[in-house]
C-alpha cells in the first residue's frame, strides 16, 4: 500500500478559516483521552483547565496580564511569516527587550521623572529590534536561515540575563537571591485594574496598527507579494532585502516592547524567570489566528486560558504543570495537520509489483 499527498487545485477558503476551530475541537478530543490515560476524570479536568477560569474574575484578569505579551509578540510573527522571513527567536528578543528596558531603572534607580518610563519603553523596543536584526544581517549577507540563527540568539539572551541578575545586576539587599533591585515607582507601568496595566493597552494598538499595514497600505502589499512570490515582487521593484530587514525589524520591536511591559508592568524587577515561554507560544498565537492580527489577539486569549487553566488544573486536581506545555503543543500540531490536507489531498493505492519478464530458453547454436 502506498500513501501520496496531490496538491488540490484549488484550496477551501471556507476551511482555511473553519480549520483553527477543528484543531481546537481535536484538541480537546486529545485532552480527554490524555487525561482519562492519565487516570483523571476528563469532564472535571477539562471543566477546570477550560471552563472554572471563565467564572472567575481574578482569572478574566490573569488571562488579560498573560495574553498581552502573547500578542505583542505573536501580531509580529505574523507580520514576518506572510513575508515568508522565520523568526523563531521572539523569545530572545523579548528577553534583550527586558533586559535593555531596565538599564536605566537598575544602573540608575535615583533617576525620577515622568520621561523615564517613555526612555524604557524606548529601549526595549530598540533593544528587540537590535537582536533581531542579527539573523536579518546574517540572511542578507551571507544567506544563513533565520530559523537557525534566530533560535540560536534565544539561549545567548537567556543566559545574558541570568549572567546579569547573578552578577552585576543582583541586589544588593536581595538576600543574595537572583533579581534585580525593585523598580522605582515612576518606572513601573500604570495599572488599568489590579494586575492588568497599560502593556494591554500597547498590544490592541499594536494589533489595529498591523491590520491596516497588512490590509490597507501599500507596503503591506509589499511584505505580502515578497512573501508569496519574490521573483514576482522584484519584478515589481520591491527589494526582497529591505523587506526582510523591515519586517524582523518590527517582530523584535514588539517583542521587546513585550519584554519591557512584563518586566516593568506586571513583575517588577528582573529575575532569570521573565517568561513561561511567550515567544515560542506567540508562533501557536501566530498560525492559530491565520496571521491576521484579529486573530491573533483571539488566538492569545484562549493560548493565556491554556497557562491560567493549567495553574486551576494544577491546584484542584494535582496535575503536572507540563500539561499547558502538551496542549500548546497539541493545539499546533492539529492547526498544521489540517492545513496540510486543507492544500493537499490524500491518496492511498496498493503497491504494484513489478512484473517479472520472461526469460525463453536459450537456442543452442549449431556447431559448424
């Protein structure tokens, strides 16, 4: 039996768009049969790991604190995937973002006023587009693929980090623990209502500025016709090299601005533990929402359920925290699989054996 994938002709657009939610449907078929697998009733670990955190309202706000980041960073690789550019280290760049954002509150804590908190936000966002542009020079000038080089930079930030908050960065009446000393309070981002802060406020920006470049200007046009087909777009004068150079220019832009919004809206100080793992779970926030920043911003709602839903599962059922981790993972795989045979068809047929010739008998030859 053999299997092929055909291309179709002609793919769905109404399953393109209906595909987020049979991968969400599947994945909770998964989860019920992981967590009965797992020895758990699967109505009442799916009700506490989905549902309990919708009746909460601390949990509404938790989940507005964690889909923040998610966005930030997930409308930016949705800007450099339709330009078929694969930044794959928003995690770095998020953690440069934080780490660049806290220069001025660390090295200078006295320093008050009300520009202070502007030059912070100033400094993540250049600091995210600085450590993107690493795999941009590298693709440009010598060819190496962004998803090595990009992914590579994640451990050097993480590290740098830990470096910093172990060494030159700890407070010195932190007990010796790895942090930072506490932001002053003109450097901390102001609250809208408890835990949610103005880094919210940041991400829906962000979100409508994306939708009108991509739908509405000409350069978005741009980014989508390079990303398409780049003989296409050059011979239309577009420059497949600035292009690439602009669009992971704004990925680590946003992803820095996310950095510095956690770290300075909602932790407070630095610590090697910034993140859960934003910048890897904003591609899931990316694919799931089609990238299109609408979706997007829905995708990162439900992705932040997943981490608040976790922690619930966690408390009132015992179940390992790793959980979050499988269903993320989960949810992608499943917004891939059915994009594959949303563009291909599936073809199964029986193997055919080769027939086997038929030798005749060889005529003896007359000896003279």
């Amino acid at each position: 039996m053999q299997v092929e994938l055909r291309q179709r002709s002609e793919a769905s657009r109404l399953m393109v768009w209906l595909s987020p939610l049979l991968a969400l449907l599947l994945t909770f078929i998964f989860g019920t049969l992981l967590f009965a697998a797992l020895g758990y009733d699967p109505l009442r670990a799916l009700y506490a790991y989905f549902i309990k955190p919708l009746t909460e309202a601390w949990s509404l706000e938790e989940i507005v604190v964690k889909a923040t980041p998610l966005a930030l960073i997930g409308v930016g690789l949705a800007l450099v995937f339709r330009a078929n550019v694969w930044n794959i280290g928003a995690e770095g760049q998020y953690t440069v973002g934080a780490i660049c954002g806290s220069v001025l509150p660390v090295m200078l804590p006295d320093l008050q006023g009300p520009l202070i908190l502007p030059a912070m936000l100033a400094c993540g966002v250049l600091g995210g587009m600085a450590w993107a542009a690493i795999p941009a020079f590298f693709r440009i000038r010598f060819g190496a693929s962004e998803i090595l080089t990009s992914l590579m930079l994640v451990y050097v930030a993480q590290l740098l980090l830990d470096w910093l908050v172990r060494g030159p960065w700890r407070d010195p009446d932190g007990y010796n623990f790895p942090e930072s000393r506490l932001f002053a309070a003109d450097a901390v981002i102001p609250a809208l209502a408890g835990r949610m802060h103005f880094g919210t406020i940041f991400a829906l920006i962000a979100v409508a500025a994306l939708a009108i470049l991509l739908g509405r200007t000409l350069k978005g046009f741009e980014f989508r016709v390079i990303g398409a087909a780049p003989r296409a777009g050059t011979f239309a004068g577009f420059s497949e090299r600035r292009s690439i150079l602009a669009v992971l220019a704004v990925s680590g832009g946003l992803a820095g601005l996310a950095g510095i919004a956690e770290v300075a809206g909602t932790i407070g100080q630095l610590h090697p533990s910034i993140s859960p793992g934003y910048g890897f779970t904003a591609i899931i926030a990316a694919f799931l929402g089609r990238l299109n920043p609408l979706g997007v911003l829905c995708a990162s709602l439900l992705l932040a359920l997943t981490y608040i839903g976790g922690e619930s599962a966690q408390v009132s059922l015992g179940v390992s925290d790793k959980i979050t981790r499988v269903f993320q993972g989960a949810i992608l795989i499943f917004v891939l699989a059915c994009d594959v045979f949303i563009r291909y068809r599936l073809h199964i047929h029986p193997r055919r054996q080769p027939a086997c010739p038929i030798h005749e008998p060889a005529q003896a030859k007359e000896v003279p």
